[in-house]
C-alpha cells in the first residue's frame, strides 16, 4: 500500500512538473542575457503607457468594477430566482439558463453599435458595465447556493417582520460569503483576462489593458523571444500571485455550488 | 467659501487646457516608433518647432494602417485618427465605404502637392470615382535577387544544364530551369536548398499574372476576370516552380524555417534567387555586407521575353480618415512630412544614427520622383552592390503597374493568396481555385453595384416600434399582476422583480435586444457609415452559397479541435484529480501546478506556446528537444496545414487543468461507503473506478462535454495570436467561425453578413448542444437526489 501511494506521487510529481514547463522555459528565456530584458522589454512601450504602468492600471480598474457589478448584480438575482415568489419565475429562469448557449460573438455588432451611441468607445466602461446585469453563469451558480442554505432562517426573519432587503442583506449574504468570493475570484480573472472587448473598443494606448498589450507585444516584438516572454512574465505575474493567495477560496466554491450545477443541467433545461 | 472658489478656478483652468490641449492634438496612427526611429522623431520635432500650436501624437501600438479592423472600428466608432498610414492600394477600399475624407479641397488650396512629381503607378492609386484619397509617400517595386557569388560556385553545373552562370534568368523557363538545376537534395531526396521558391521574399501570384499580361478586371471595373487564362498560366508556373523545389508542402516547412537579418536564407545562400522588394538590398548591405549579389527584371513569360520590364509596385500614403477632429493640422503635417525638405532633415538623422551605430543606411524608394532623386544623390549605400542594386530598384520604378484598382481591393488580394494555397497543396486545379476566388470577389463587387441601386432603409420605424412593443409587454404583464397574486405574497413579488432587475434589463438589452436587431439587419446591407440598404435573404445566401466552403471550412475546424480536445482535455484532467484524490496531503501541493495554467489569460498562453512551438529548434522549447532527441525533422505546427491544429489542442490541454477543480469536487461528493463495500466484495480498483466512480461522475462528464463543445465552436482570442490577427492560418486551418464573423463585421463592417453568420451559429450551437441532450439520456445516471 506505501509502496503504492508514493509510486502515485512520484508520478504526480513528475506530471506538476511537466505542467509548469511552460512556465519554466518562458522564465528561463526572459532570462537569457540577464534582467536587462525586463527593462529593456518596458522601454519600447509608448511612452505615455509609463513603461506599461497604464496598462495594468486598466486592467485592474476593469476587473474591480467588474468584481463589484458581478458581486452586487448576481447575488440580488440569485437571490430572487432562488428564494421569492414572483410571477414568470419559472420561465424567466429557464430563459436565463437558455441565455447561456447563445455564442457571445452574435450579439457582439449590435454591442458595438450600442456602445458606440452611447458614446462609450475607446473607454474602459464597456469592458466593466456589462458585469453590473448579472451574467447568467454566475446567477446559476449563485442560484444553487442560496437553494442549499436552510429555510428556517428566512421564515424566522419573515416572521419577525424583516424586509426582504434585510432578509437578504442581513440572513442570506453572511451565510454564503465563500461562495461570493468564488465569484469574486473568477469575475475578477475572466475582467483581467478579457481580449476580445478591449480588442474591439478600444484605441488609444493609454487605455489598454494587459492582455490586449500583451497581443500588441506580441506582433511587434515577434522577433525578440527574451524581450517578449520578459514582457510575459511580468503581465502574467499579478494573476499567478492572486490564484495563489485565493486558491482556496476557489476551491471551496466549486466544491460548494457549481458541482450542483452542474448536476441539475439535465433537470433545468 | 474662498478656498471652494479657487478649487473651482482650478478646476476650469484645468479644463480648459485640457480642451486646448485637445484640439491643438495631430493624432497619427502607423508609423511604429521605438527608440531606433530617430529619422522620424527628427521630422516631428522640426515640424512641432515650425508650427508651435500643434502637438504630434503617434499612437505606434497597434493600430497601424495594417490593421483595418482597428481602424475601421475606430472610424465607425467616432474616434478616428487625424491622420492614417494607409497601404495605397487599399485606399479605394475605404473611399468607396465612406471611410475616409477626400482631398482634393485640401490640394487646391495648396500649392505644395505638386501633382508631377509622382510616379503613375503611386498616384492612380489614390483615385476613387476622380477624387482623391490619400497623399503616396513611400513605394516599393520587385526584382529578382540573384546569388552571384553561388552563381560562380555552382558554375559547372550550371553549364552542365545549359545555363550561363554569369546571368541572372530572363524568361519563365530559364527560371525554373535555374531553379532545378541549382537545387540541392540530403540523400533522403529532401530538398534542403531551394533553387528559387514564390513564398521566399515577395512576389504572389499578382507578379507572375501581370508578366503574363492579366489585368485581374473587366476595363470598366465592374466584373472580376482573376480566372482569365493568362492568371491561370502564371498559376501553373508557380505551381511548376514549387515542384521544382521540392514541393508545396517542403517548401512551406521551408519557409517557416529560414531566420530573418543574419539568418535570412537569401544572405546564407539557402536559396540561390529570390524575387523580393527593394527594402531587402536595405537588409543585406546591413547583414550581408560582403555578399556578392545582382538585382534583374523579373523573369518574362516565355514568349513575352524582350518586351520592357514587367514589375508591380505598392507602397503607403497618408489619408485623413472621416471624422477627423483636426483636418487642418492633419494636412500640414501630411504636406510637410512627404516634402523633399522633410526627408532630407530625417534621412541625414537616421544615416547620423545609424553611423553611430555602426551600421549602413538605407532610405528606401519614394513614390516621388525628386525624392528618389534626393536619396540616389545623397542616401544611397556606398557599397557598390547594394547601390548598383538600390539605382537599379529606382530605374524599374517608372515600369511598375499598382495592384488592381478597385473597391474589393483587399478582398481580391486575400483571394489571390487563397486560390495559390488551394492550388499549391493540391486541394483543387489552379483554374477552379482561381474561379472560387472569382466569385468572392465578384459578389463583394456587386454588392458594390446593389448598393448604389436599392432605395436606402430607413432605421427609425423598427426602432420605435421595438421600443412600444417592449413596452406594451410590460404593461400588460404588470396589469395582470395584482389578480394573480394575493396580498401577502404581493410585496415579495415585488420584490422578487426588483432583485431580478439588473439581469432583465442586461438580457433585455445587450443580449434578446442585440440578437433581434442583428436578426433584422440581417436582412440588409448597412456599413454603420452611408446608409443601410433592405438587401432580402442575400447575407444567408451568400453564406449558405458562394461563401459556405469557407464557412465550413471554419465549422470543420472547431469540430477538429473540439472533438480531439475536449475528450483529451477531459481524459488528462479526471486522470489526474483521479491521482490527486488519493494522494491525501499530496493534493494540496500539486493541485496548484495543473489548475494555475487555466487561469492565464489566453493570450498570454497563445504567445508562449506560439514560441514553445516555434518551427525552429534552436528557438522553440518543443522542436528543440524533438530535433535534439529523436534526431527527425520537427513538425511547423502553427506554419503547417496538418500540424496546426494539433498545436491549438495542445495548447488546450495545458489550460484544461480548471477541471480538476471541478472533478475533485464532485469526487468528494461520492460516498466512501459503497467503494469499500465494492472492496470488500473483491472488487479490483480498475472494476470500482468503472463500475461505481465513473457511473457517479457521469453528470459532471456530461455538463464538461456541453461547455467543453460550447466553448470550442467560440475559439477566438487565441487562434487571433497564433495568426497575427490574420485569423486564417495555413491552409485556413486556424480559422474559426468566431473569427468569420469577426472579420466581416469589424474589418469590413458588413453590419447585415455578420448578422447572418451569427445566426447561423447560433442555430447550429443550439441543433449541437440538443443532440447531446439526446444522448445523454443512453449514458448520464440519472440523478437520485436532484
């Protein structure tokens, strides 16, 4: 049995290995004539980027708004879906779960024409507002977890004559705060992440964010590996340092709520 | 009270330098500036010096004039550049959709343009329906490259063959015969040094057909004729130059191979010729300095020889896109910028520079004659070969033809590159990949023609009447609402519709609302620039017709990549929680290693894996310890038609670790009781992992496939950074459906066609994700406890 289980580590270790090769080599490279390539990988940037301060600058306004829109929108939908009685709610719900097979790509021109009457293009806000009308992943998810929490202590509040405001605010909220910052986590990482927004409206350098710079990067530095992967490393960094603080909490939400989504896919469409 | 009063001065003081600042701005998109443009930097300064109150800002990021769809989008959005770097023969393109404003006020007023220093070829280019788009700046003709010096070496068996070693070919079958006889083969019969090969340096398939005396349109423009038997003999030739070289597909590897500066193939003598801009003498005086070479005419058709010179010539300009804020600075600096005055000031910094450097200077072709002039005078390179090279470049300028002229310019160019790869690698003749290319072009063409001829559609009746419908829906919903409901329950029904608010109007808005408005559209023609045209069920036709090759060529790809890569991905990801599961304490150290690279943004994987798989081992971490290890010729992946989607999955399968998470989970869930009662009865752990885990993950497996599915059929971001935002990749292996629509909606706003492909998907995503549901019921276990 010891036998065993170390013969099962040994190959775990080696397969965790080969995972983080990747990570590795693009180290290694950005090393290959010392850390002269860290800066020299800044030098090139535009000027009023600050050596690549305003893209990161960007991307984190972008994925705080999102995480607080996401947060705020989705538990408040989540909440009704799960818990209050309103008519249309069994259909609305299944609209939202239908909603989730819709290719984002379809609905993407009539966005921009949107967007553009607004006057939003070439600023940050298209790439965060969306995050504040509850996307339907995380309503769904969100769904599954108030749905598991016991009843009682709502009946209780209802009978002491609280608001559902205060019901919400004040029963449901505390009870559910992995789970929101399983939300928070992974809202947070797919706004830092996002390429095809900025991609699209954005124009000027000062208001960039990171992966579309990394892109831009990419193109016009396609002969330098050790500038570029100096570059990647310093983009890519961020993200590895909060996946490792927060991993946990990432965990512990999945385990919590989107393991129950995905079993009632089959019932709920 | 004070102190407000002078925060508020502040603030308007602010404000309103802020705005002066703003309009005195010249923002120009193109020109990549680092720290190696001192030339330009140079110009800008003089040019900021003479005229004090205007500030130049170049945005050198992204957005040049080799980004349509950025520009594109920026123009439809409002936020145009004051002044683009243009490629020239794309200039009709943009006039013709509104995109860009016309000069010809702007020239009247000012005597600097002299009109008679341009080269024809550079200025007809600028011309749409007499009105014109954009000043020519720089230009930039094709010769053929011969390796004198290889040439000398190969000397006996150049004469073996019948061939003069002194010379470089004249006629289409002394090139291929040169080409034979100065190929070199490793004993496996690879060809290792190509004589000559069309994809090395640059010359396409618009090269061959004009020596062969095509004209790619019908005189009056309005019919594409690009399977004109003369195109299709030049096509033939190309196809007779790649055999002669080993082959299409060696010859792709080939080129994937070859370096750039140092390692460029031509300064090593990997290939004895090429046929390359004049921009390369400009690489070897400064790579290959002692390299003995000659510069000649393209070779002619055989029965064409000793007619003049047959080249063709493109180049860029300067164009004010519409709705420019600054046209009046804009103009300034385009007048200055391309004057005589102006590039001596920035040659002489860029030579003083590039001397301190150590390294020669080379100015590059003028589309102006008195420019050209200026630079064989006082910029040319002072090493005879490269000036004998650079003075014959500027000889064959006045010889040069444009690109075809036309609104669908871009287009035909996109298809001219298409129908050679079709041909090329086999997958049809050269004359039907040259009528598929036809008709693309001439259905862009027409509806050219249809546009100009439907009355316009007028947008604001549907508009209002989507708005009233909306609202009538909510009146009588909210009507209905007081029966239905007693009082008790009233206020949390209330309640219930405030809370879900933020989601309805969200669906409502920028998902139903969107999806019905491109489903309308998608039955016309609007650019978001001139007005939109009612254009019935052509946008389907189109797709489901002429276009559905390419349409299914991007399904077939993300059907390859999601059936090979969501089983693997699903394999390698539940193989491993299996591992993680019973590691005990080993779970919370691994676990990091497999789900951390998920979390990557996509783009900054599709850049490491485009190195991690680069084609050359001494560069890419993959075909380096392939090349090191096994001693075989590693694949190009993303340069190859068969390997690319292979490298897509691979890269897939690093960042499918985020499942673990989920399959630990639900591993967590099952009861330990029932396992060991299994173990107990005898059961081997192979048995249990079939007969009892499996069963019980059966739902997770079936809601990995679906999102699995959903999320390949969208591929986008990354098949954009492994293909340079070209989107298509080699042999259109990388294209996907995503990308299609993409393409046609941000790079040629074809508002109505993106409309049709995204129904489309839509549709097919649902038919997809329905028939997996009917699957699902033979092997999903029924859930006990919901």
């Amino acid at each position: 049995m010891k036998g065993r289980r170390i013969f099962r580590l040994v190959v775990l270790g080696g397969l965790a290995l080969l995972s983080l090769v990747p990570l590795l080599w693009m180290l290694k490279t950005s090393l290959r004539g010392g850390f002269g390539n860290y800066s020299a990988a800044l030098d090139f940037l535009p000027e009023e980027t600050l050596r690549g301060w305003v893209f990161f600058q960007n991307s984190i306004v972008v994925a705080a708004l999102a995480v607080l829109g996401a947060v705020l929108s989705s538990s408040l939908v989540a909440y009704a879906f799960a818990r209050l009685q309103f008519p249309g709610r069994e259909w609305l719900f299944r609209l939202l779960i239908s909603s989730m097979l819709l290719p984002s790509a379809a609905t993407l021109m009539p966005q921009f024409l949107l967007y553009r009457s607004l006057g939003w293009i070439d600023s940050l806000t298209p790439l965060w507002a969306p995050a504040f009308f509850a996307g339907a992943t995380n309503v769904f998810f969100l769904r599954q977890v108030f749905l598991s929490l016991p009843r009682e202590l709502d009946d209780a509040a209802k009978i002491d004559g609280c608001s559902v405001p205060t019901t919400f605010w004040r029963i449901a909220i505390p009870q559910c705060r992995a789970a929101l910052g399983a939300v928070a986590v992974w809202t947070a990482v797919a706004a830092w992440n996002q390429f095809t927004g900025p991609l699209l409206f954005l124009n000027s350098p000062s208001k960039m964010t990171l992966p579309y710079a990394i892109q831009l990067y990419q193109g016009a530095r396609a002969d330098e590996p050790e500038l570029l992967m100096a570059f990647l490393t310093m983009a890519v960094f961020p993200i590895v340092l909060v996946f490792l603080l927060f991993q946990k909490a990432l965990f512990e939400g999945v385990r919590f709520g989107a393991l129950r989504d995905a079993e009632n896919t089959n019932s709920n469409v | 009270m004070g102190k407000g009063r002078l925060l508020f001065a502040i603030a308007c003081w602010t404000f309103l330098c802020f705005i002066a600042r703003a309009a005195e701005k010249i923002i120009v998109w193109g020109p990549s500036l680092g720290p190696d443009s001192v030339g330009m930097r140079a110009v800008a300064g003089e040019f900021e010096r003479r005229n004090p109150n205007y500030r130049l800002e170049f945005l050198s990021l992204g957005a040049g004039g080799s980004n349509p769809q950025k520009l594109m989008t920026a123009i439809v959005g409002g936020t145009p550049p004051d002044v683009i770097d243009q490629e020239r023969f794309t200039l009709n393109d943009w006039a013709a959709r509104g995109a860009f404003r016309p000069l010809d006020d702007l020239i009247a007023h000012d005597s600097l343009q002299s009109r008679g220093q341009f080269y024809d070829a550079a200025w007809q280019e600028t011309v749409w329906k007499s009105r014109v788009y954009g000043i020519p700046t720089s230009m930039d003709d094709r010769a053929l490259f011969w390796n004198r010096a290889l040439f000398r070496r190969e000397s006996r068996t150049l004469r073996a063959a019948g061939l003069d070693p002194t010379r470089a070919p004249r006629t289409w079958s002394e090139l291929l015969a040169y080409s034979k006889a100065l190929t070199v083969r490793d004993s496996s019969g690879r060809v290792t040094r190509p004589g000559f090969l069309p994809n090395v340096g640059n010359s396409w398939l618009y090269l061959y057909a004009l020596e062969n005396g095509a004209t790619f349109l019908s005189p009056d423009g309005s019919r594409c004729e690009l399977a004109s038997s003369e195109t299709v003999g030049a096509l033939d030739f190309l196809q007779k130059l790649y055999v002669a070289s080993g082959g299409y597909e060696n010859a792709l590897g080939l080129a994937a191979s070859f370096g750039k500066d140092e390692a460029d193939p031509f300064a090593r003598g990997e290939v004895a010729m090429k046929i390359d801009g004049d921009w390369a003498v400009g690489g070897l005086a400064r790579y290959a300095p002692d390299l003995d070479y000659g510069v000649a005419p393209p070779p002619l058709p055989d029965d064409r020889s000793g007619s003049s010179i047959v080249t063709w010539s493109g180049g860029w300009s300067l164009a004010i896109p519409r709705g420019a804020r600054n046209v009046e600075g804009a103009w300034r600096w385009i007048t200055f910028s391309t004057s005589p005055e102006a590039k001596r000031i920035e040659w002489a910094a860029q030579a003083e520079y590039e001397r301190s450097r150590g390294r020669p200077f080379f100015p590059g072709l003028s589309a102006r004659k008195d420019v050209d002039a200026l630079a064989l005078a006082e910029f040319a390179p002072t090493s005879p070969v490269a000036r004998e090279a650079f003075a014959r470049f500027i000889g064959y300028e006045r010889y040069s033809q444009p690109r075809p002229i036309t609104p669908a310019a871009q287009t035909l160019w996109d298809e001219q590159i298409r129908a050679v790869d079709r041909a090329a690698s086999g997958a049809s003749t050269p004359r039907r990949a040259l009528e598929l290319a036809q008709a693309a072009v001439q259905r862009e063409l027409d509806a050219f023609a249809r546009a100009s001829k439907e009355p316009p559609l007028d947008l604001r009746a549907p508009t209002i009447l989507g708005i009233l419908g909306a609202a009538l829906g909510v009146v009588l919903f909210a009507a209905q609402f007081p029966r239905r409901y007693a009082r008790v329950r009233a206020a949390e029904a209330r309640w219930g519709l405030v809370f879900i608010l933020p989601w309805l109007i969200g669906f409502l808005g920028l998902t139903l609302g969107p999806m019905v408005v491109s489903l309308y559209l998608s039955f016309a023609d609007w650019n978001a620039l001139t007005a939109p045209h009612w254009a019935g069920g052509s946008n389907y036709a189109q797709l489901w017709g002429e276009s559905r090759p390419i349409f299914l060529k991007s399904l077939e790809n993300v059907a390859y990549v999601g059936s090979l890569g969501v089983p693997l991905g699903l394999f390698t990801s539940l193989s491993i929680a299996l591992l993680l599961h019973g590691s005990g304490k080993g779970q919370k150290w691994f676990r990091p290693a497999f789900v951390l690279p998920s979390f990557l943004p996509s783009v900054a994987v599709a850049a490491l894996w485009l190195w991690i798989l680069a084609p050359d081992p001494a560069r890419g971490l993959v075909n380096g310890w392939l090349a090191g290890t096994f001693h075989v010729s590693p694949p190009a992946w993303f340069a190859s038609r068969v390997w690319s989607r292979p490298a897509i999955v691979s890269m897939g399968l690093w960042g499918s670790g985020g499942g673990i998470l989920l399959w630990l989970a639900g591993l967590r869930r099952i009861s330990p009781n029932l396992d060991e009662a299994a173990a107990i009865d005898g059961a081997s752990p192979w048995q249990r992992l079939w007969s009892i885990t499996l069963p019980q993950l059966s739902p997770l497996v079936f809601y990995s496939v679906v999102v699995g599915f959903i999320g390949a059929l969208q591929q986008f971001d990354q098949n954009y950074v492994v293909t340079g935002g070209a989107g298509s990749g080699p042999g259109d292996t990388l294209l996907t459906p995503t990308y299609y629509l993409f393409n046609a909606g941000f790079g040629y706003f074809r508002i109505g066609y993106a409309g049709a492909i995204g129904w489309s998907l839509f549709l097919i995503l649902l038919l997809v994700t329905a028939a997996q549901f009917a699957i699902s019921k033979l092997w999903v276990r029924a859930e006990v406890d919901g």
